[in-house]
C-alpha cells in the first residue's frame, strides 16, 4: 500500500487544530479536525513569561477503516511534512 501526505491545514496560533489529508494507493484519506497531538509543551516561568518547546506529532484519531500497519507510517509521514510545534494556541 502506498501511502504519502498530501496536506495539513492547521497554522499558527492553533497548529494542532486542522485537517490532515494522506493519499493512500492514490485515494485521499480525510483525518478528523484537531486529529494531531503536540509533542510539545507550554509552561510559565516564575516572572510569569511563557516558554514553548517543540516536540514530535502523534496521531490521536484516525479515520474509522484505516489500516492499523499504516499508522506509524502515517505519524513519520506528518512528522516530516508539518512543522513541530506547540504553539501555547490553546492555553
């Protein structure tokens, strides 16, 4: 089965809130809105100023039918085509 990204639109300041499509053997695959996870994290320092940090993105939900092999294939595939991030969008 081939499997490839085609987009994502989530965007600063929400970047875990968007739609994924992946192509799978050349059909468009149409994930749940807000389907990825931040690796990352937001904290407040103790003068109250907020630091970010970046980490890797997981896949939460996927959509009902999907093959489970291609799950992982599908978290690297985001991982190399949207940019990490935790942008503090939802705090």
């Amino acid at each position: 089965m081939g499997l490839s990204f085609v987009s994502y639109s989530g965007e600063y300041p929400n970047l875990c809130s968007g739609i994924l499509i992946l192509s799978l053997d050349g059909k468009r695959v149409v994930f749940p809105d807000n389907c990825l996870y931040s690796g990352g994290y937001v904290t407040f320092n103790e003068d109250g100023s907020e630091e970010v940090g970046e980490g890797p993105w997981s896949i939460a939900t996927f959509p009902e039918g999907f093959p489970s092999e291609l799950e992982t294939e599908a978290e690297r595939l985001v991982n190399e085509n949207v940019v990490y991030g935790c942008c503090g969008g939802c705090i």
